[in-house]
C-alpha cells in the first residue's frame, strides 16, 4: 500500500489540497490551511498534492480543476470542494466528520 492510501484511511480526518504551482487561487489557499492547521491542531491532517507531480493521484479521484480539497476518513471521501474555501467551513467540516 503507498503512503498516500496509508493516510487517508487514518482515523483522524485528512484534508488533501490537490493543487498546482501555476494555479492563483491555490495560493490563495496556503494560509487559510495554515490558519486551520493552527486551530485544529493534530485533531487533523492536512496533505498538499501537486496535481502536476502527481497525476495519477488527480487522475484517481478525478480532479477536473484546482484548488480541489477533499476530507478523507478512513479511506473514504467525506466532503469534496473546488475553488477558494474559506477557514470557517473548512473548520465546520472537519469537526463534523
């Protein structure tokens, strides 16, 4: 089993920020992340996965666009979003997975 398989069937939720280098609103996503990270603490795992560097993994779970953040929790997908999210709903979903 890879590494990646191996996290997100963790108990704790794991968020994946499937991103790209070129991609600006996945910049935009840096220190929102952070921001959750900081709150939530080890209560969570948060996982960056270059789509470029990485397209089978994009390819597996079908990410059609970037910024893609998907909550994993054991192996499963537990919420999925495109585009810009904000810290508060991040929060809000991992709290209630």
């Amino acid at each position: 089993m890879n590494k990646f398989q191996e996290l997100i069937n963790s108990d704790k939720p794991v968020l994946v920020d499937f991103f790209a280098e070129w991609c600006g609103p996945c910049k935009m996503m840096a220190p929102i992340l952070k921001e959750v990270k900081n709150k939530m603490g080890d209560a969570v795992t948060i996982v960056k996965v270059d789509v470029d560097k990485n397209p089978d993994a994009a390819r597996q779970f079908n990410i059609q666009g970037v910024p893609t953040l998907m909550v994993f929790q054991k192996g499963e997908v537990k919420w999925r979003q495109s585009g810009v999210v904000q810290a508060r709903q991040i929060e809000h979903v991992l709290s209630s997975v």
